[in-house]
C-alpha cells in the first residue's frame, strides 16, 4: 500500500534567509552594509554554508548583492526599480481581486471578512505590526481563492521582494489610514461582488504605497531612477 512520504523539514538556509529579510525589514542592516560572515555567523549560531545559501536566494530576490572579491551588500534599488515592481505586483494582485470578486462563494467571502475586521482593530489599536502581518495573510488568501496555481505561483515570487517596501510606507504620514481607507473600498467592491471595481481599487492600492515610498526616497535624497 502507497503510504505518504513525509515533509521535509525547512532548509536552514531558508529560516535564515527569513532571518536576514526581517533584519533588513526592521532597519537593523541597511541599504549599502556589508554582510560579514563571521559576525552573522557568530550571532546566528550557524556555519558560513546556509548563510551563503541564504545569501543567494536573497541574491536571486534583490535584496543582497554578491560582489565578486568583496562580499555580499544589502541590495540598493533605484526608485525606477522599485516602481517597476510594484506597477507588474498592482496587475497581478488586481487579477487576483477581480478573479474572486467573480467566482468567490460565500463561506468565501466571510473569510475575507474576518481579516477585514482584524485590519480595522490593529488600525484602531494603530500597531502597524500586526497590521502588516495581517494584511500580508489577507493579499495571500485572495491570491489563493483565485484557484489559477500558475498566477499563485508568479505572484508568491514577487511577494518576498515587495514586503519590505510595503513595510516602510505604511509609516509614511498619512499613509496607515489611506491604507485603512484603501482595503475597506475594496471590501465594499468584493461584498458587491464587482470585479472591475475590485480591480481598480487593488491596482490603485498598489500604486499608492509605490508613491508613499517615492516621498520616502525624495525625503532620504534616494530618488535616482
């Protein structure tokens, strides 16, 4: 009889990439700072192959960038770079909004709404935090109720590399509550089950935290296209 293999455990290259990305989120290690392996190494608690397996994918993800004979340096993309990112994540997740704005069932849309009532009470609380993870949970179920494994699977590619910029908008001024503002539209087009307007709005979603980020890197005199 056929028995199920079990599930390998998480590469630790993967957890420690993991590690490195949120180190980079918080701001402990900034744009342009060298990674040295033996202090990672050292305060991570690990030998210097997951950590370059985990700088690679990083590498592959734009976040780290492996110079030949001199190490690997937080990556520093151009605003260009970073616009571009976000102008393909806005078609895509828009895909996705209109998607399930057209075939999603109800129990469906109660799940939706349950994390829309979870944004309004970390909005209320103002705890970007858990604001930010919750919001994370609510882009990835929408992509998911979209049953397209093709659009999951190109999305989730992107997902890593557009986290960290929607991390550091969402502090911009003004920018928690148009984010608030944002996804309760959003909510309304989904209840209304109107495809075209659920696509609109996650699209201007989208591009509104790229403009948040470009007065982020105007006011850091990072703007370079």
């Amino acid at each position: 009889m056929w028995r199920p293999s079990k599930i390998p455990a998480r590469p630790l290259s993967q957890e420690v990439a993991q590690r490195i990305r949120d180190m980079i989120r918080k701001g402990l290690v900034r744009k342009g700072d060298r990674i040295i392996e033996k202090q990672f190494c050292q305060s991570l608690g690990i030998s210097r192959t997951p950590l370059r397996e985990a700088l690679r994918i990083l590498s592959s993800e734009g976040l780290i960038d492996l110079v030949p004979n001199k190490g690997a340096y937080v990556a520093q993309p151009s605003m260009r770079e970073i616009r571009e990112l976000f102008e393909v994540m806005s078609i895509l997740e828009g895909t996705c909004a209109r998607v399930v704005a057209e075939k999603m069932t109800q129990s469906e849309l109660e799940k939706i709404e349950k994390l829309h009532e979870r944004l309004e009470k970390h909005y209320e609380e103002r705890n970007h935090e858990k604001y930010l993870k919750v919001n994370q949970r609510y882009h990835v179920l929408l992509q998911e109720m979209t049953g397209n494994q093709v659009l999951n699977d190109v999305v989730n590619g992107l997902r890593d590399k557009i986290l960290l910029y929607r991390y550091r908008q969402l502090y911009q001024r003004d920018r928690f509550r148009a984010s608030m503002n944002e996804h309760r539209a959003l909510m309304q087009a989904l209840r209304a089950r109107d495809p075209s307007a659920a696509e609109r709005v996650m699209k201007r979603h989208l591009m509104n935290q790229c403009e948040a980020l470009r007065a982020l890197y105007d006011g850091e005199g990072d703007s370079k296209d």
